[in-house]
C-alpha cells in the first residue's frame, strides 16, 4: 500500500484530485438542477407541485455527504466493455461509486454501483476476471481519501489474497445508524441483491452474514433498474419493530433512494388501536392460518337466500323476479369466491340483467342507463340489503371472539373445542372502540377487511426479520405484494416467538409465494469468529437443521465469559461497560427485560449515560441499554451480556428462550463479554 504523498506523480495524489474534480461535478449537477425554471413547462399547479416536488428530491438525492467516500473502487478493463455493458462507458478505467457523476461534457467520472459495468468489481476473481485486468480498492479516514490496494485479476499464478482494506471496513467502528455495505458486497450477496425483478427471494442468513444489507442493497439495485415501474406500483420495507427500523432508515437515502416506504406488520394492520395482549396460547391459535378459513365462513355467513320474489315498478310497468332466479344468482356468486365487497356490488347489476332480459322479452329496448336504473331501484337495493348484507370487519371478528356460538358455528371442524375457548375474550367488549384489541386481533380484522375488499398490492416488498411472524401475517404481508415480488429475509435459529416459522417453504406458502428461490448465506462477515463459534453451540437444540455459521473474519475479536457472584453482578457489568468505552464505537449491554430497570439504576448510580434502542449513538452517547427483545437485527461494536439464564427463562418455553440468547449473543463485531452469576444454559457448557 503506498504511503502518503504530495507529488503530483503520485498515484495517491492523483486519485485525490479525481475525487477532488468528481466532488466539484456533483456539486455542478446539484447547481444545475437548482437553477431549474418550471414557470413556462407547467400546464397548471398540480404539475407544477408535482415537477417541483421531483426536482427537489433530485437536489436531495445529489447532495454531496462529506463523509462519504463518492467512490470506492476503480476497474481497469483489459478491453473498453461493450456500449450495451456501460452507463455511457467509452474507455478503459472506470471508477465505482454510490451514485453516477458526469462532468460538463457529459461523460461519466463515477459509474453507479448498480450499472453492469461496475458489477465485476463484487464477482471478479483471477479465475473469471470478466474482463477486468485491475481492481482497486480506496481507503478512507473521515472523507479523506488516504490509501489504496490494487489486486491484479491477470495474475492467475498468484494466489487469492484478502484485501486488507475491505477487511478494515468490515471491522471499522460504528457509531450511529446502520450504515450501507456497498463498498464490500460480496460475490454471492450481489447476486442476490441484482437478482432479477420478476420473481421472490428468500435469504436464510447466519448472523453477521448481512442479510438486511442485502435486501435493502437488492431495493437500491429494484429501483435503478425498473425506477419507472416501481415509481408506479410502490416499494416497502418491512421490519420487526421501530428501533429497528430507525436502525436502517439512512441506508437507502445514501445510496440516493428518497421514496421507500418503512413499516412494521403492526403498521400493515393498524384498522384498530392495539391496547391489549394475548397469551401465547391464543397468539399461537389467532395466528394459525386455519383462522382465515373460520373468518372466511364468517364473513359469508350473513348472505342469506330471497323467499320472496322482488318487484321492480318502472312506469306503468311491474316486472317481477323470483326468489329462486335471485338464488341462482347469489349461489353463482358464492361459487365464484370473489371478494365479498364485489360479489355485493355485482348483484343489484346482475338483478337488474335479469328484469332487463324481461324486458326485452316484452319488446322493450332497454339500455345500460336503464340497467344502472334498475339497479339503483329502491326494490332491488332493499333486496340486495336482506340478501348480501354489508360485513364491518372489526365488527365481525369482535363477534367471532366474543360471541362462543358464533364462534363454534364457523369454526366447526377447523378449531377445536379447546382452541376456541382459548381464543374467546373473556369479558366481551361492547364496541369495537371498547375492545382490548392485540396485535394478532388486528391481523385477523385485516384478513376480514381483505375478504370483503382486495389489499392494494405494491410492486416490491422487503420483509425483514420474517421468521418471527405468524402464518396470519405472512398472508397479510403477502397481500400487499399479489401482483408484484418480494425479499424475505431472516434466520430460523432467531426465531423468538412461540409460533415462529418452522421451515421456509411453509412461511413462503403462507405468503402466496410458493415458487420463491431460497438462498442460504452462512459466511459472516460482522462477527468474530470465535463469538460465532461459541453462539453455534446452540444450533443443535435450536434449528439442528441449519449448517453452522462460519465467520470470514481473520481476527478472533475480544470474548469472554465470565461467572461472578451473585451479589455483584451488577456492579461487575458496569465495570465491563466502562471497560468497553475505552474502544471505538459503540457499545450494546443487553440484558433479560426483567433485568433492565436493575441495570438501568446501576448505570444511572455509576454516572454512566445510556441511551434506549432506536434512540441515535454519536461520539458523545456510545451506551445502548439493549431489552433482549429489542436486540434483534441490532449490532454494537462491543456487546456486555448480562446473566444468559435470565433471558432463556424470560421466554415461554426453552426453545424460544435459547433462540433470544442466540441472538443476543450474536450483536457483536468487536467484542463479546458474557457475564453470569446463574449457571449457564446446558446447551452453552
């Protein structure tokens, strides 16, 4: 690697003056955009709001970020790629950055990430160099472009060598939100995160493999590639819980992506306000998806057949229905299993086909106005009402949890006796505004809402996470992506809830994505080795049919555990937190959630300040105190866990208890300290 220098000839010198000159050329861009006038360009205000709002997202999307690197590789081809391989590509040396910049001329100083030109600089190797003669690697310190590593792909007699760069920007501190891996996308993760539009993904992945990166990397990629059918159809990025989301929320906006939409399922569901909780018994029945088929009874149970015929009165006329043609009509639309909402919407129509088949049949030439008429005839809407009453959805599932005979009635053959009494509320709720709703109460009033009328879907959905959820609300997250694709990612070894997803091609069924592609990312690139080693322990009682994590990192990372005695546990963990505040970066104490108002005090007593998860680290505030059950998909530089036992008895059952370890004991990059004054799980000794 070559040292610092100031001579012009230096090679160092040089790539900091294409920075220099490619900083300048994005800030032109910028200047250009800003200096747009859309007074003569606009028919009216709404176009006018529209263009400026999309002006003003490309001033954003251009801003120049001090303090990060505008590129972060370089390619030398052998030969210039062909003219269909480049974003206006003509030569040789191309350099790889988070966004395109041109100079005045038009011609490109940094290619794009996500173009096909730049992507030998992940997949490239000495065995296949696509084309590519030398990859280099930058180096930065605070924005500053302060080293570079070249890799000559044409030298197929040398071994493949780790880059000591790419290493140090794995293990580089971390202070604030998740930051982007664009700069270290490994060859497997980028076909991942390039893999095309038109079908689903699913990304099994070990910790610290960067499986949350790559879906949201893979939403990046989406968007440049297909940025007009998604700016139409929609994209959104589903996580397990707020301080989570906040965790990731920079990472699309510094790859220049503005307009993705974040949210929890709570958020999918939110048609009531959730003030109540289940039991884990009951959870497990409401999220079972044999409920959609007791909802689906439910919501049909009111459509009842005529017994008397209708009479529509036009003029001097009287046309006259009966009862069994009416039924023929309603059978047919049952038979159909077309959306409530529309099936009801179809029968005055479909009634008012029939009058006008009679009157034709009398001579008359009735025509689509006529038919509209009849259909909005006060007749036929009163029988319409009897027949295929309106279904408020809050209003039916409040009854089918409620109301046991109502329950038993549509739950017949599909619930048990025992499974209903588990779910029935125990003090019946007055209203719908009234009701103790939880979390899985609203999934089901969602199911119900989409029975009576479709779910809007969006082109592409990320779900994060996924192996926490229920197959109710896989089947409300695969609502909102019917007609367009997902990515799901997660890990069945954290799966913490006592109906977490048992294998994948269940979960993706639930979903309506049967046919998905699963991928399996085992290579860690965050955690230490040895903390994966000692983690993997649990595998056996946990997920036994996953292959064990292994980790790509060459340093071993600070670990320890450590048995101290009861009556100063407390004081022991501060006394690690203190010690970890010594390093770079940020530090996570996580702890059983029964334990964090203890550990909380003991900080405060210590004049340790602390933050809470979601809550932003910076330079002056590096301290999380971390709920085990906030910790997933969370990383710290240096994690302090405290007391093991208390988080596997913090849980239901055993099972899920060791997967909450597994997780906490896997939020580190750095460094792990293990604290206990109980005996270890078993499954650890």
């Amino acid at each position: 690697m070559p040292a610092h220098a100031t001579n012009a000839n230096d090679p160092l010198s040089r790539e900091r003056a294409h920075l220099s000159s490619s900083r300048a050329a994005l800030r032109a861009m910028r200047a250009d955009v800003e200096s747009l006038d859309i007074k003569d360009v606009t028919a009216n205000w709404v176009n006018a709001a529209v263009l400026q709002r999309q002006i003003d997202e490309r001033i954003t999307a251009l801003a120049d970020l001090a303090h990060t690197p505008l590129f972060f590789g370089r390619l030398d081809y052998l030969h210039a790629p062909g003219a269909d391989q480049a974003e206006g590509a003509e030569g040789e040396r191309f350099y790889i950055g988070r966004r395109h910049v041109h100079d005045a001329d038009g011609d490109p100083m940094v290619i794009d990430w996500r173009a096909p030109v730049s992507q030998p600089f992940y997949r490239a190797s000495k065995k296949d160099p696509m084309g590519v003669r030398t990859r280099r690697r930058f180096g930065y310190t605070g924005g500053e472009l302060t080293a570079y590593e070249d890799e000559d792909l044409t030298d197929t007699a040398g071994a493949e060598q780790a880059s000591r760069l790419l290493q140090s920007e794995i293990e580089r501190p971390r202070v604030g939100p998740m930051r982007d891996i664009v700069a270290t996308i490994q060859p497997e993760q980028d076909e991942i995160v390039r893999a095309g539009i038109g079908g689903t993904v699913c990304v099994q992945g070990a910790p610290g493999t960067g499986k949350t990166a790559v879906g949201l990397h893979r939403v990046a990629y989406l968007l440049y590639a297909h940025r007009e059918r998604l700016a139409r159809t929609g994209t959104l990025v589903i996580g397990p819980n707020r301080s989570f989301l906040h965790y990731i929320e920079q990472v699309l906006p510094a790859l220049g992506e503005l307009n993705v939409a974040q949210a929890t399922v709570d958020d999918l569901v939110a048609h009531v306000e959730v003030r109540g909780t289940d039991s884990p018994a009951a959870a497990c029945v409401k999220g079972d998806a044999r409920m959609a088929e007791v909802l689906r009874r439910a919501v049909r149970s009111g459509v009842t057949m005529p017994v008397e015929p209708l009479v529509v009165v036009r003029g001097s006329r009287r046309w006259r229905v009966p009862a069994y043609e009416i039924e023929e009509i309603v059978r047919e639309l049952l038979a159909r299993d077309i959306r409530y909402g529309a099936a009801r919407d179809a029968l005055p129509q479909r009634i008012a086909h029939a009058v006008l088949v009679r009157m034709e049949a009398a001579g008359e030439a009735p025509d689509d106005r006529v038919q509209d008429a009849v259909a909005r005839n006060a007749a036929v809407k009163a029988t319409v009402k009897t027949v295929w009453p309106q279904v408020d959805p809050a209003k039916l599932v409040l009854r089918l949890l409620s109301d046991a005979d109502f329950l038993a009635e549509h739950a017949d053959g599909v619930l048990t006796p025992e499974e209903q009494a588990e779910i029935l509320m125990d003090r019946p709720a007055r209203s719908v505004r009234s009701a103790k709703w939880s979390s899985a109460d609203a999934v089901l009033i969602d199911e119900a809402s989409d029975l009576v009328a479709r779910t809007s879907s969006l082109g592409h959905v990320v779900l994060d996470e996924a192996q926490d959820l229920s197959p109710m609300q896989y089947r409300a997250v695969g609502r909102r992506c019917t007609t367009g694709s997902a990515t799901i990612l997660g890990d069945l070894a954290q799966g913490t809830t006592p109906w977490a997803t048992r294998s994948w091609t269940e979960a993706l069924t639930h979903l309506g994505k049967p046919d998905a592609s699963v991928e399996e990312l085992t290579q860690g690139f965050r955690v230490p080795r040895e903390v994966i080693a000692y983690a993997s322990r649990l595998l056996p009682a946990i997920a036994p049919e996953l292959s064990e994590a292994t980790s790509v990192r060459e340093a071993a990372g600070d670990f320890s555990v450590r048995s101290v005695p009861a009556g100063s546990l407390d004081a022991t963990v501060v006394a690690a937190c203190r010690a970890s505040l010594a390093h770079e970066g940020s530090i996570g104490l996580i702890a059983a959630d029964s334990r964090i108002p203890a550990l909380a005090s003991a900080l405060a007593a210590a004049g340790l300040p602390f933050l809470a998860p979601g809550e932003e680290t910076s330079d002056s505030a590096r301290l999380t105190l971390v709920p085990a059950t906030l910790a997933k998909g969370l990383e710290y530089d240096y994690v302090v866990l405290d007391e093991p036992e208390a988080v596997v008895s913090g849980e239901p059952d055993e099972r899920t208890g060791l997967r909450r370890l597994y997780v906490a004991l896997t939020r580190a990059v750095s460094g792990l300290t293990v604290l206990h004054a109980s005996p270890l799980p078993g499954a650890l000794a």
